[in-house]
C-alpha cells in the first residue's frame, strides 16, 4: 500500500486479504452452507406458523430481537478480525458497528435463504413471511425478504460474501467518524480485493455495481427497521424496556 | 463508553460467544 486513501496493493496483497477476511468470515457465520443444506428441508408445519402468528405483538418482536442480538455478537467477532479494525480508536469501532451490523445481518441472512422457497432458516427451520406476521410490519418484513431473493440472484461465494460484509462494515461515509480517513483506507483496501476476487471468479463486469447499489438497499432496510422499531416502542415503551436484550437497546434504541 | 458498556465490552474481550 501506498498509505494514503487510493492503496494500490499487489496481487499477493490482495489474495492475503481476501483469505483473512473470508477465515474471519467462515469463522463467525455462525452456520455453514453445507449445514443448512441438511437442513434445508426442515419448514414450519401450518401449525407452527399459526403459533408464531398468535402470538402477541411484543413477545415476536422479544423473540427477533434475541435473534438479532445473537447475531450482532458474531458480527463484532467478526469485525475483531478483519485486518485493521481493531487498529482504529475505539469510538470509530463503536461507530461502525453501530452503524453497520443489522447491515452485516441482513446480508449474512442471504446465506441462510432458500430463494426457492422463499424461507430463511429462523428458530430452528426455515420460515416463509408469514411465520413473522405478527410482527406487524409487513412491508419491512417483505423488503427484507425481497433484498435477500436479490442477493441470492447473485451468487455469491463465501468469499465474496465475506468481503462484501466488510466492505459494508467499513463504511467511511458514517456519521461521527473521528478518524475517517483510516476507515476510508480501509474499505478501499476491502473494495479492491473484492475487484480482484470477482475477476479473479470471472464474474460479471456489473456486480460490483449491483453490490454497490446493495449496500444502498440495506441502509434503507436498515431505516425501516428503525422506524418501526420506534413505533412499537411508542406503543410499547415497558416491553422494550424490560424484555429486550440490553445490547439491542444500546444498538437500536439508545 | 458508558452509552455503549456491552459493545465496548465485547470489542474488549478475548474470548467471545464464538469461541465458546
């Protein structure tokens, strides 16, 4: 690298990355491909749906919040490991992750996605829209399982997920960045071994375009979480108070 | 850091859910 914002790395410096990334990822994905393909048959019976759909508002969205919470802690791990964050100063690393692990977990959820059945694997199986109607957003609830059929038009290999995912994670342009330069350095670095692992895959000249309008997806899906959660919190200040787990309320509703 | 005790917590620690 040169030091400064544009790294100009060599092909060997590219192969590097792209390997620590991709280890950090199939490390902290919390399931492998090949362990969800065994599963891949295991969906909600009518029955099982209809006991997510009674239940009441608050204790579904207690539920998808445990579920999230869960998963935010491999994305930190994750971050941990990805070469230079943990070089950047602390109120940066809080920054990003803040920021950006639901952006994380929503494409790590495309892993988890059967496109042909339009399920993702949820509490144990696999669970079409419906499983989460009591919710009460569908509209959030159909944009995220339209992003992840997109996604998965895709193709992506787990390679190329993971450098996705840290691109992602490493996003400059956050708000209240204190040392935006080094995060800027970062994800070109990022950017430029994802180039290099596409043409090195002989994918299309278009994806990294398609995944750049992705990453626009998810801050808007990221958004319409927020305002519902700030609807449901309106109409259910106690249930977020004391039944959500304490890192989702630092997350998402400090 | 006290907004963000469990994130700060969690960046700090060595051994995390993943590895247990």
């Amino acid at each position: 690298s040169n030091g400064d914002a544009s790294p100009t790395l060599t092909l060997a410096e590219h192969d590097h990355l792209a390997q620590i990334i991709c280890k950090s990822h199939l490390e902290t994905c919390q399931y492998l491909r090949e362990e969800l393909q065994e599963m891949s048959w295991q969906r909600f019976l009518q029955e099982e749906v209809e006991k997510y759909q009674n239940k009441p508002q608050e204790a579904m969205w207690q539920l998808c919040a445990v579920k999230i919470t869960d998963a935010v802690q491999y994305v930190v791990e994750f971050a941990k490991r990805i070469d230079g964050f943990m070089d950047l100063c602390q109120n940066d690393q809080i920054v990003l992750l803040k920021a950006g692990s639901l952006e994380v977990i929503f494409v790590r959820m495309c892993r988890v996605f059967d496109s042909q059945n339009n399920t993702v694997y949820f509490d144990g199986k696999f669970a079409s829209p419906d499983v989460f109607k009591s919710l009460g957003c569908d509209d959030l609830i159909s944009s995220v399982f339209d992003f992840a059929q997109s996604m998965c038009s895709l193709q992506l290999t787990e390679e190329e997920f993971a450098l996705f995912s840290a691109f992602v994670l490493l996003s400059a342009d956050r708000s209240w960045l204190r040392e935006k330069l080094q995060v800027e350095k970062l994800q070109r670095k990022t950017e430029s071994a994802l180039q290099h692992v596409l043409q090195k895959n002989r994918r299309d000249d278009g994806v990294l375009e398609k995944l750049r309008c992705k990453a626009s997806a998810l801050r808007a899906l990221c958004g319409l979480h927020s305002e519902k959660l700030a609807a449901f919190r309106t109409v259910y200040p106690d249930a977020v108070r004391t039944l959500f787990p304490p890192l989702y309320k630092e997350l998402f509703a400090a | 850091k006290e907004k963000h005790k469990i994130l700060h917590q969690l960046l700090q620690n060595s051994t995390s859910p993943v590895d247990l």
